[in-house]
C-alpha cells in the first residue's frame, strides 16, 4: 500500500539491516536501540505463532517479521501507538502476517489460543510506578516506561498461559531489575536460559539485559552470553551494533 497517511508530528524511519520501516512521533513514541536488539536476540520460530506484548508502534515483531514467515501478533494497550503500528503494517505490506491488537495484555488469551504460543517478545515498562524520577513524559510514554497499566508480574502470568511447553519468552530489561526478573520468571515455571548484558561501552555499567526463558524448561544450564557493547571509544557504533542496525559492512546503502 503506497498511500500511508502520516499524522502530525509523525515520520517514518528505516532500519536498514530489515528494509523495515517504523512510523515514528517523538512526542508520542519513537522505538530505540532496545527494541531493535530484542528483535535480534531470540531464534526465531520458522513457523507456528509469536507474539509481541507492549508492543509501542510495533517496531520489535515488525523487525522480527524479516526473520520468519510465522504469523505475528502485536499487542498493544495505547490507541494512539497502536494504530501507528497498524499502519506500519500496511506501509511494510505485511497484513497478511502482522496483525495488530489493541488490548489490555491482560486479555491475550482473547486473541491467541492458549498454550499454542511458540515465542513471546517484550520490551516492557521498565520502572515501578512508585519511581517518580521521570514522571514529567507524555502519557504515551509514561505508560510506556513506567509499570502503571501493567507489570513484570503480569507479563510472567499471561506468558506462562499463552505458551506452549517449551515455548520461550525473551524480554529486554534494565539489570537492576535483574534479580525481580528472575524470581518472578521462576514463580512462573519460565526457565531462564539465556541472559546477555548490555553495555554503552566498554568501562561503563550495564544498561540493558537480554533475557531469554523457557516454559516447562530445567532451571539448571543459565547460560551468561558474552557482553555487547553498543559504543566504541570514539563514539560510533561497534561491528556488532553497526551489523545489526545497517548489515554486514560491505552492503550499499543510501
């Protein structure tokens, strides 16, 4: 479909390792690096179902869209976010295997089969809704960022009744909430298996977590995945970081 309307405020970006591209508004929401890794972080089921809880405008299962032909479900709460991912669907062409559902994830079970869910990604809020440091956001990206509408609890609960034996669940978090994450995956019968830690640069703390379980999974064999840093010294991309946004060093691009 080659006539998308843009709203107000609204452009569209391209991440170009993916030929994907993002309707993006800075004053409502706009994907970051975050979701961009989570895409890239699980294998990814050829076929069966996968979803996308806390979607945003569907930036992380539009990207992962590239990796399989499994059908994808986004989920997403905020009508604003969600019709922007509606219509990034149309602008990518993918209506015939993304499709969006503006809904609570409370009612996931609503819209998928229960215990038929091969992988779930979540880039979820990130604070607790009693940290009020960054409080002054829009309401899309309070929402967004802040465990008002829902939780880290919740997530774990509608995931272990969506997925299928051994169905995974991969989440992007912020490791000081690294020990939560995995009590609250363990209480709910999610293995964690694969965890990577994020860094801005080499000699910085950790800022982001990638993390992987499994449903029904043994709790033993966690396996610790070498850090990626996302800067080098001078500030560019490291290969890592530049191969995922832009692919291998080599191909052309505009």
């Amino acid at each position: 479909m080659s006539q998308i309307l843009l709203k107000e405020g609204e452009r569209i970006d391209q991440l170009f390792s993916t030929d994907v591209k993002i309707i993006q508004n800075k004053a409502v929401f706009s994907y970051s690096i975050d979701s961009v890794l989570l895409s890239r972080f699980p294998k990814i089921p050829s076929k069966g179902l996968i979803v996308d809880l806390c979607s945003g405008n569907g930036a992380v299962g539009l990207f992962a869209s590239t990796r399989t032909k499994a059908p994808i479900t986004l989920v997403e709460l905020q009508e604003r976010l969600a019709d922007m991912a509606e219509r990034s669907i149309q602008l990518n062409q993918l209506t015939e295997q993304v499709t969006m559902v503006q809904d609570d994830l409370k009612n996931l079970l609503e819209h998928v089969p229960r215990s038929q869910v091969d992988l779930i990604l979540c880039n979820p809020p990130y604070f607790k809704s009693t940290e009020t440091s960054k409080k002054n956001l829009s309401k899309h990206y309070l929402l967004a960022r802040h465990e008002i509408t829902t939780n880290l609890e919740e997530i774990c609960q509608v995931s272990r009744h969506a997925l299928k034996s051994n169905g995974r669940l991969a989440m992007v978090h912020r490791p000081d909430r690294f020990l939560d994450i995995l009590d609250t995956l363990r209480r709910y019968n999610l293995a964690p298996k694969r965890v990577q830690f994020v860094y801005p640069k080499m000699g910085k703390d950790a800022n982001m977590l990638l993390i992987e379980a499994i449903k029904d999974g043994s709790t033993d064999g966690l396996k610790i995945l070498p850090p990626l840093f996302v800067h080098k010294d001078n500030g560019d991309y490291t290969d890592d970081i530049f191969e995922i946004y832009f692919g291998k060093k080599g191909q052309s691009h505009d």
